[in-house]
C-alpha cells in the first residue's frame, strides 16, 4: 500500500471534498498533518526485546514514525497481543512512547450473506449516547436511539511494554473470547490497527505515524496478505486529496478507516449510517442526493456534536464514474468489482437514498430484499436486454461518446508577420481505426444545430500569450487579447494533400509586430444523438494543436507547466464553456493570458453586476483565475463569462492540500516567474487615462509573482513583503507587455535551492511518491 506522508506518481482520480470530513466524530479533529500508509507484508517476526537494549531513539526526536505489526496472536485467555516496531525516518529504532499516546482498533471480516456485502465489524468499540451532548443544531436530531461505533482502545487500558530496543508490545484489555455480542470465531480473518497521537504529550502536533495495519487468522496465527475486502486504496483517494488526513491528524489508511466505518456503526445523533460504503457515497453525492434536492440535508454529527453538513457538497466529475475510485486494473484492490457485482439495498441506496426498497416507490413498485438485487442489476442481469446492470447504467454517456473523437492538427502554413495562417486539421474515430469524420456532412457531428469547430491561432509562445493586434478589441469595446479564431465548421474545405484532412485560411492576419512562435489549437464540439432518442448531446474532445514560428528559425513550443492528467484526477475530463473546450491547458491559455480582463462582460444591470457588484473588470489570466478558483473563500474569486453571466467561486473548496503545488503542477515548475520573462497580470484593462483596450498600453497591472503568489497570500504583510522586493500591485504596461519601475526579486530567495524554496516553504517533498 501506498505511503501516505506521500502522492503515488499514478495520480488516480478521485473524489471530491473528503477534507470535510476532518470533523466527523469518533475522535477529536484539527488539521491535516501527513502520515504514513499501511504497513507492506512482513516476515516471520523475531522474538521481541526484553527491554534491555535501551538502544532506542527518543520518540519526539523523530520527525515522522513508521509503525510495523510484527506479529498478533489470540492466546488461550482472549486477551490478543500485538508485537509491533517504531522507527524514525531514517529506520533508526525509537523509543519512549507513552502508553496514552497510542491507541488500537481491532476487527474483523465477516462474510456477506443472503446478497448483503461483507463487512468488518469493530471488536474495539462503544456506545454513542442517545442524545448527546449538546448536539448543535438541536433542530437536525433526527436520531431514534443509542448506537454503536468503532473506537480505539488506547494502550492505558491493557498491558503497554517499551523494550527499549524500537519494539514494543500491547496486550489488550479487550477479551475476544468473552464478548458475548460477538461470538469469537477464529477462523475469519482479524485486523488490528494503530493510531498514534503524539500531541501534546510529547510535541506541539501529532509526528506523522502510519497506522500500521496488519490483518491475521487467529487459528493460525498467521499474516493474511489479501482479506477479501480490498475495494478501494489510498492512491486512488489521494489522487484528489493529497493526503487524506482526519480525527486529529491521526488517520490516515483508508484500511484502517474501514475497521470503524463499517455496517454495524452508526450516529446516534443523526441516525445516519457511518458505513464507509454508505457515507462515501452520500458525500460524494452531496447537494444531488434525491433527500437533499428534495429538502433534507444530509450530514452526521461529529466532535463536539456538531452537525457536519455536506449538503451542498458538489463532485467534480460524474457521480456514475464509479472507476474513478474503484479501479479494476489496481493490483491493490482485487474486490474493486463490487461496485457492479455486489449490489444491495445499503450500497445502492446510498445513492439512490430516494428509494423505499420495503414499498417499492421510486423502484418501479418492486418491493426487494438484498438477495434479490442482483437479479435486475447484477453481472449476469438480463431484465430490459442488462440496462439495468450496474456496469451498464453506471456510465458517464459523454465520456464514452468523446471516446469516438480525437482531433489532430496537422499543418500550419503562411505565419510570418503580415500572413493570413492557413491551418489543416483532421477528425479522426479511434474506435474505428481512425477513420477520419467527414465534418462538412449535414448533418453530421459537426454540422448539426450546437455543433462547433475552430481552431485558435495565438501568439507568442514565450513568454506568454498576448494576442496583440489580433483585432479582438477596438478603442472602446471587446475583449482584449484574444486569439485568431478560423471557423472550420463554416469555411474548411478539403486539403487534398492530407487523406480526410480538411483546411481553413484565416481572414485576419499576423500582425506585423509579432514575433517568435505561435499555436493553433482545435477546439469545439460534434453533436450527436447519444442515447438514441432523438435528443442532440454535445460531446466534449480533448483539444489538441501544433506551435509554428512566426519569426524563430523553428517553432518553439507553448511552456508544459499544468499536467492534465492531473486535472482530470478529479475532473475525469475537464470541459468548460458548453463542452467546446475540453482538456488542455495550452488552449485555455490562448484566451485567459495576462493581458485578459472579462471587461467585455461587465454589463451595467446585467447578472454579472448583480453577482460581482461591481463594473469594475477582473483579470481571466490563467495562472491567477485557477490558483484563485481553488483557494475558494480564501481568494473571493468573482469573474464575468458568455451572457454577462456573473460567477462566484467564494463557495469552492478544494479537496487536497493548497500549499501541495505538484497537485497541479509538473516537478519544478511552480517557483515564481523570471521577471525578465514573464508578463504582468492586467488587472484594469481600461483605466480611465487610457481607455483603449486594443492595446496593453495602460493597463494597470501586478508583477507576476505578486500575482500568483497574491492570490492565497493576501494578507496587508504579505504585500508589503512583496512591495519591498520589486513587486507592484500598480504598474502600468507599455505597448509591448512590459512595466516599468522596480523589478520583483523573488527568485533570490523563493527560487529553487535557496532560503525559502517554494517547495521547501510548502512542504510539497512531504506529497511525493515512496
């Protein structure tokens, strides 16, 4: 299992928002520190130290501790003994952790019956009071009774021995053999998990600790490698969440999480289940679940006995994408199927919470018992020719129909300075051995009503899109900075030179001023009928282009800064502006570049003055409009798009780590921009000294790195910080891009090796992969 102080290289996507679930209740919950991953297999175990060696390191001098389950047993008095080691990040054994420090979770797996799922069951556990303590707000106690929950038992209560030697030894107070609620059969799989809690006993926060989980058979005594129930793991979670991190930064394995999270646990407070299967599902689901569009907001009371609301909780991808998460190809994971195989009111209903399985409404009046489920929607279902199957209904039907489109660029002609361009592209189905698509066919994908394709011709590549003279903006109206645009859709013609290719001369011309290289990127959507019915669906294809030199001796290409992938780890496929321009991150820079305000939108009366309130233009710059989006409330990003449609993006939270910049980024490319290089952001593109808006030339601007760096460094400090080093939150641009005035230093110190390394400042070594 993946290391979690560390983000697997694979970036999985996954889900979005779980760093909500910080607050939910088993245990006290702060922030969000890195810790370690599940432990891997192990060998037969030593003896442990008679506690003798006293050759073990002080436990808070270790800035991360990695725990290893050497062994558990059952011995014949019931009380089971865990055998375990502590190392430091270095490997170097430690010592000295107080008994009230660490805690334990044991459990075990219990198969699925009469259609149900298996489960683990909490041996470890308590009562949560029914009502409890002050529960806020009092009006959502919708609860009936007390419940029962998986909790730790801390080492306190049985028997903690320090060898001294880096191992240790627990034997618990727990009793399996005398627990009368759950009979002890040895013969299913147990596991055994640890959380460690070094705050404040020891240091001012918790040192980053895997939980160390070990699953054994207690007849034998043995390591089980694989226990049947590994559907989900930590990579494909943390492909979104960087490092999930809850309970007061204590736990961290989703296998650990499992053990509590489980079918026999639930909230007292709320009723509501907190099955992982269950609650995973609802607040991935948040304000689209039928209980909470209907009106009832779904949550769980958690420390404190505070409501934790997850109703308006917005997943970034389609809720039907269930590979997203459970990923079938993931040797980590061998029951990943279960989301298609295994299918049962509890799983389902988790969803489709707006089914009565007991009446039959909202199910077609088929009243239906787990065992039942799998007739219609099973892997072997036949009912309505298998539409109803899991595997079937659970399917994004854009993403598959995106599957039969790419788009390539192929050529790129007459782009000197004073040239019309001249660009040739082709549609291709890959799905059938890239047959190129006919798109002046009418109809056909690309010429039926909502149909689009045009490619983007934007200039220069370095350091940055400007679009200068591209006639976009007059003295007085449009949007400045944007590309060429060549409407193939409505001029193509074939290019015989190219078989199935088809090209289109722009009406417009390089600007005489333009130097270095450009790009020419595709973008827009075919329109087809998906599903059969008659209904036009657009479909989303990934962008694609091709840079050309415009004055360089070769074409330099647009800078690979942003990785899609890594985008598309939480937006599966990231399409914006009516599906017409779809992953890629050089097309969106074409038009959100540096001199770019969505002062074109800024409409008195209209809803982008309603919703921003203000005229007052808003930079669209790419690095600032993303970075802002994702700080959420924390950068109050509000911007202006198509219609004067206004848009506030204060409610974004964004499910990983803010300062983790290789969320986003490719390695290295986040240290703050060359000043010699870079352009500054406009962020007034029509000051009233001069209202041009066809030209740079008196705009008001931020230095780069101010800009970037501003966004979540808001504070009066951090700009005066800035402001001493040669930023400028007022500078005025030159016809050319450029400022005048002082130049931003950043690099001295935030550059790469030096005082204050960005990726040092952020941590972001702590997100790497092991």
């Amino acid at each position: 299992m993946t290391t979690l102080a560390r983000v697997t290289t694979r970036r999985r996507a996954a889900t979005l928002l779980l760093m909500a679930l910080a607050a939910l209740g088993l245990a006290g919950c702060e922030g969000d520190t890195p810790g370690r991953g599940s432990s891997g297999p192990v060998g037969p175990p030593g003896p442990p130290g008679s506690g003798g060696g006293g050759n073990g390191l002080p436990i808070a001098s270790a800035s991360e501790i990695n725990v290893r389950v050497l062994q558990a047993t059952v011995p014949e008095d019931g009380r089971p003994v865990v055998d375990l080691s502590l190392t430091d990040q270095d490997g170097r054994p430690l010592t000295g952790l107080p008994a009230g420090s660490i805690g334990f979770v044991l459990a075990r797996l219990e198969p699925g019956v009469a259609g149900k799922s298996s489960t683990w069951r909490a041996i470890t556990r308590r009562t949560e009071a029914f009502p409890g303590t002050d529960p806020t707000p009092p009006e959502l106690v919708t609860g009936t009774g007390p419940a029962n929950q998986g909790y730790t038992e801390t080492a306190t209560s049985g028997t903690w021995v320090d060898n001294r030697d880096g191992t240790f030894r627990y034997t618990f107070a727990q009793n399996l053999k005398t627990d009368a609620e759950i009979p002890y059969d040895p013969t299913l799989p147990h596991r055994v998990g640890i959380e460690i809690r070094t705050r404040p006993a020891l240091t001012a926060s918790n040192i980053p600790a895997n939980n160390g989980v070990y699953t054994f058979n207690p007849a034998s005594g043995t390591q089980i490698l694989e226990s049947g129930r590994e559907i989900v793991d930590n990579d494909t979670c943390n492909a979104c969440h960087d490092n999930l991190s809850f309970h007061g930064d204590a736990r961290f394995d989703l296998q650990y999480c499992a053990m509590c999270h489980e079918s026999y646990s639930a909230d007292a407070q709320s009723g509501n289940s907190i099955d992982l299967k269950v609650m995973i599902h609802k607040i991935h689901s948040g304000k689209n679940l039928p209980s909470v569009i209907e009106g009832r907001p779904y949550g769980i009371f958690g420390f404190g006995n505070e409501f934790q609301d997850y109703s308006d909780v917005v997943y970034t991808q389609d809720r039907r994408n269930c590979g997203t998460c459970h990923e079938e190809s993931d040797e980590n994971t061998p029951q990943a199927s279960n989301w298609r195989t295994t299918v049962n009111r509890e799983s389902c209903g988790s969803c489709h919470d707006d089914v009565n399985f007991d009446t039959g409404e909202n199910h077609a009046g088929l009243v239906a018992t787990d065992d039942l489920c799998s007739a219609c929607h099973g892997p072997t279902a036949t009912a309505e020719n298998g539409t109803l199957r899991a595997a079937t209904a659970h399917v994004d039907p854009l993403l598959a129909a995106s599957a039969r489109f790419k788009y390539e660029v192929l050529r790129v002609v007459d782009t000197a300075p004073g040239q019309a361009p001249s660009v040739t592209i082709r549609v291709v189905d890959p799905t059938n051995g890239d047959a190129p698509y006919d798109i002046k066919a009418n109809p056909g994908p690309f010429q039926n009503a909502g149909a689009s394709l045009a490619v983007d011709v934007a200039w220069s590549t370095r350091p940055d899109f400007t679009n200068t003279g591209s006639g976009s903006a007059t003295a007085t109206s449009g949007a400045p900075a944007q590309p060429i645009r060549i409407d193939f859709r409505a001029t193509a013609v074939p290019d015989p030179d190219f078989p199935g290719a088809f090209k289109a001369t722009s009406t417009l011309p390089i600007p005489a001023g333009a130097t270095g290289s450009g790009s020419a990127l595709i973008e827009g959507r075919p329109v087809v009928d998906i599903g059969g019915d008659g209904t036009l669906d657009r479909v989303p294809v990934a962008a694609s282009g091709l840079a050309f030199a415009i004055t360089d001796a070769q074409p330099v290409p647009y800078r690979d800064v942003v990785a899609i992938e890594r985008c598309d780890d939480c937006h599966k496929q990231l399409s914006l502006h009516g599906n017409g321009r779809t992953d890629n991150a050089e097309l969106c820079a074409t038009c959100h570049n540096p001199n770019a305000t969505d002062i074109a939108r800024r409409v008195a009366g209209s809803d982008c003055e309603t919703v921003t309130g203000t005229l007052d233009d808003q930079t669209i710059d790419f690095k600032i409009m993303i970075h802002a989006i994702h700080a959420g409330s924390l950068a109050g990003y509000k911007v202006c798009g198509y219609n004067n449609t206004g848009y506030d993006f204060s409610h974004v939270r964004y499910p990983g780590k803010l300062n983790n910049c290789e969320g986003c980024h490719e390695p290295g490319t986040y240290y703050p921009p060359d000043p010699a290089q870079a352009i500054a952001t406009t962020f007034d593109a029509a000051p009233a000294s001069a209202p041009d808006r066809s030209t740079p030339a008196g705009d008001v601007a931020v230095t780069p790195g101010s800009a970037v760096c501003s966004t979540c460094h808001r504070t009066a400090v951090a700009r005066t910080h800035m402001e001493l080093n040669g930023g400028s939150f007022e500078a005025v641009k030159n016809a050319d891009s450029t400022v005048s005035g002082p130049v931003e230093n950043c690099l001295t110190c935030h550059g790469e090796g030096r005082g204050a390394d960005v990726k040092v400042v952020h941590g972001i070594g702590q997100f790497e992969s092991n």
